[in-house]
C-alpha cells in the first residue's frame, strides 16, 4: 500500500531530526536491542495509530528490529510532523498515512485501508484502530490491542463493543497516570502555549475545564509560571482537590468564563466549549485544548456562528461576534503536539516503553490476558520503572 503523506521530499530533514532522540529515549534504545536479540513482533504486520513525530518514529525503529514484517501507521487529527512521515515513509517497510491538514474523514478512510490489511497487532491512541475493526463484521482477529490514551478507553466504554482480543489501556497504568499526564502533559501545554502566543503567562488568568491527572498538571505548571488559574471540574471531589491545590474553582463553568483570558479543555469529552458559551466568553479569550480530540470545542460551530473569522497564521485564528472577539489556538488539536514537539522526551521514552513491552505480550505470551479492556501487567509496569529508575 502507498503511503499518503504531505511532502517526501522532507524525509532527509526528517532523519537528520531522530539524532537527538535517539540519543535521548535510553528505554527505546534498550528494548530495541532486546527485540533485536528476542524477534518478539518476527512476522507481524503491525498497525499503529499515534503522533507522527519523532519519538513515535524511534519506537517504529525499535518494533522493526524486533522482526515486524511491516507498519501501517495512521496519524492523529492535527498532530502529524510532515518531516517524520516523509522519513518513515522512504523505509519500505512502513506505510504512513498523514498529512498535516487531513480531516476525519480522512482519517477513517485510512483507518478502514489499514483494516483490509488484517494487521495482527493494534497499537492504537484515542481507539480509532480499535472501533474500526468493531465497525463490521471481520473475517480475521488480531491478538491484541494497545489503547493508549484516557478518551480511548472512555470511546471503548461508551462503544459497548464486545471486543474479541485482548487490549492493553496503556492509560490505566499507574506509571502513565503518574508521570506522563500529570507531569509531562503540564510541561508541555506550557510550552505549546508559549510558543503558540508568546504571551506572558504571570498575571494572566488561566482556566482549566477537567482537573483530572492532565488537568491537574496542567493548571498547577501554569501556576508555577505565575498565571492565576482557576478551575471548572463536573465532578466535586476533582473540584474540591482543585480548591484544596489553592486554584479557584467553580463549578458553573459560566461564572468562571468571563474572567478567564485564556480557557483550555482536558476534559476527554466532546463538545465542552459551544455556541452557548459565546456570550459569556471575555472579550480576547484564548481557547485552546490538550485532550485528545479537537472536538473538545466545537471549533466549527463556533467558526459557522461568527460574524467574521480571520485566520491569523501559525495556528491562529479570530471569531467575532458582534464587538466581541476571541482566538482559537490550532483548530483545537491538542496544543502540546500542534504548536509543540509533544510531551517531554523522557516521557515518552517511559510511555512507548509501555507500548512496546504490552506489544510484545500480545505476540509472544497472550495466554493471561483476556478478551476486552485490562491494564498493564503488572511485571511490566515495575520492568518499566526499574529501568527507568537505572537510566
Ligand atoms: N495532550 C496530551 O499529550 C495528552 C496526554 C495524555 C492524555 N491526554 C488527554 O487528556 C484528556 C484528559 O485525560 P486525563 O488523564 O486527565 O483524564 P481524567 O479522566 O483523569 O480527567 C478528566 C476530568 O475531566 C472531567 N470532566 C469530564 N467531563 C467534563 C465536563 N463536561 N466538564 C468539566 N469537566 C469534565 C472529569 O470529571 C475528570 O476529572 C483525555 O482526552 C486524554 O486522552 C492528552
């Protein structure tokens, strides 16, 4: 199958990136010579749905030298780095399918292409490669599945799909849960702001909607820069933490809105910000999210309802409504990932180690799992950290 990407041309620029993060995943570069030695994926075609940017691409390398015949890989909405898909694209034995600007529609095209391949492993993000296969009836099963974000595994729930393999939530582990979305998240966010807006962020006044381990991360490094934030949370326990965590909280979203310059969503749910909050929105608020799908905002709805829109550039756009203006940051893809590099390297090193060693479970020793969702093994939770600990 051909690879769909933006511009090839781009793959020498995209290898010449992976230097640094080779020298900088020690997990990766670990299990990547283990799975040399162990060909635990030996054969496997094996689909990938994630972020097509370079700490995705040195996993890939790790999953081939651990004998996979072959990679499908689909990008996230609004995430791809066209030079890493060129780069992953000249390897034969990847096909990459992401561009930069694809929509949903694309997206499920892809998906659906990638069905027909009848790959034998999915390492998916945000469920997409799992309830694609659930869509229609398949003549084939694969062994197992990763689903490695929290709006997956809320996706997976809310499917009532009756999954017939096993799959791995890599976000139910303690160690994900615990370093990359309540620390690394924070970081990140922060930096995707900044360069997004190059706004000084003491005194502004910052709002959080979903003060769950990434909004928790995220409010308090916002803080920790001097910003003053506050927070709106549908459940009162993450509420009161949040109120306890010294943020003002609220827990009608509206009371916070008009004072807040900047609103980011981390909720994992669809369609927070609407229409129906323009009137309460301060004039120049700054929207932006950090869960894993856009649709945390009803971008278009918003679009479709102002008077004028103008696209500002570098991810930039202004609705107007009347004398009221407000600024949507990346068409609401997670800011982290669009305006940024993504989470920190480390992170990410620890989080792919996770994928890569549930990976290989599936392939070589599946007999303790069971069909449908289960965390991480246990074993592999603690292999993961002593090396991480070691490194
Ligand atoms: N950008 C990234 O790099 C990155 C990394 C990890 C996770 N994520 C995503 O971030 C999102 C949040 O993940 P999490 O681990 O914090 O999940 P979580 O379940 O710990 O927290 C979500 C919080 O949102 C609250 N919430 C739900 N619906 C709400 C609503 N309508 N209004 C207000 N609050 C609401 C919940 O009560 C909960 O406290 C998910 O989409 C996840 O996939 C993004």
């Amino acid at each position: 199958m051909q690879s769909i990407i933006d511009r090839p041309e781009l793959a020498e620029a995209g290898s010449a990136r992976m230097h640094w993060f080779r020298e900088q995943m020690p997990l990766i570069s670990l299990l990547k010579a283990r799975f040399q030695e162990e060909r635990p994926f030996r054969g496997l075609n094996v689909a990938i749905c994630l972020h097509v940017e370079p700490k995705t691409a040195y996993w890939i390398e790790a999953i081939l030298a651990g004998g996979a015949k072959h990679v499908y890989l689909v990008g996230c909405l609004g995430t791809t780095k066209a030079d890493t898909a060129a780069f992953l694209a000249a390897d034969p034995r990847i096909t990459v399918l992401a561009r930069e600007q694809d929509t949903l529609e694309d997206h499920q095209r892809y998906l659906e292409l990638v069905m027909e391949q009848q790959p034998d492993l999915l390492l998916d993000n945000g469920a997409s490669l799992i309830l694609a296969y659930c869509k229609k009836p398949r003549s084939w099963k694969p062994l197992g599945a990763n689903e490695e974000t929290r709006t997956g595994r809320l996706l997976i729930d809310d499917s009532g799909c009756d999954i017939p393999f096993p799959v791995i939530v890599i976000d139910d582990s303690p160690l994900k849960k615990l370093l990359e979305n309540a620390i690394g998240v924070g970081q990140s966010v922060v930096d995707g702001f900044m360069r997004a807006t190059s706004l000084l962020l003491g005194g502004r006044r910052v709002l959080v909607i979903g003060y769950g381990w990434v909004g928790s991360g995220i409010a308090n490094k916002f803080r920790a820069m001097g910003a003053h934030t506050s927070v709106h949370d549908v459940d009162p326990v993450y509420l009161l933490k949040a109120r306890v965590d010294g943020h003002t909280v609220s827990e009608e979203l509206v009371e916070l809105l008009g004072q807040a310059e900047v609103v980011i969503t981390a909720t994992g749910r669809f369609h927070i910000l609407t229409t129906a909050h323009i009137p309460y929105f301060r004039h120049g608020a700054i929207l932006c999210n950090a869960g894993h799908f856009g649709f945390e905002i009803n971008a278009d709805e918003l679009r479709d309802a102002a008077d004028l829109v103008e696209d500002l550039g570098g991810g930039k756009e202004s609705f107007t409504y009347g004398d009221k203006k407000i600024f949507l940051l990346e068409n609401a893809s997670p800011l982290n990932l669009s305006a940024g590099d993504g989470n920190p390297i480390s992170i990410m090193d620890l989080g792919l180690a996770l994928q890569a060693c549930c990976g290989a479970r599936h392939a070589t020793d599946g007999s303790q799992l069971h069909n449908g969702v289960q965390p991480v093994p246990r074993d592999i939770d603690c292999f993961v950290s002593r090396q991480m600990l070691r490194t």
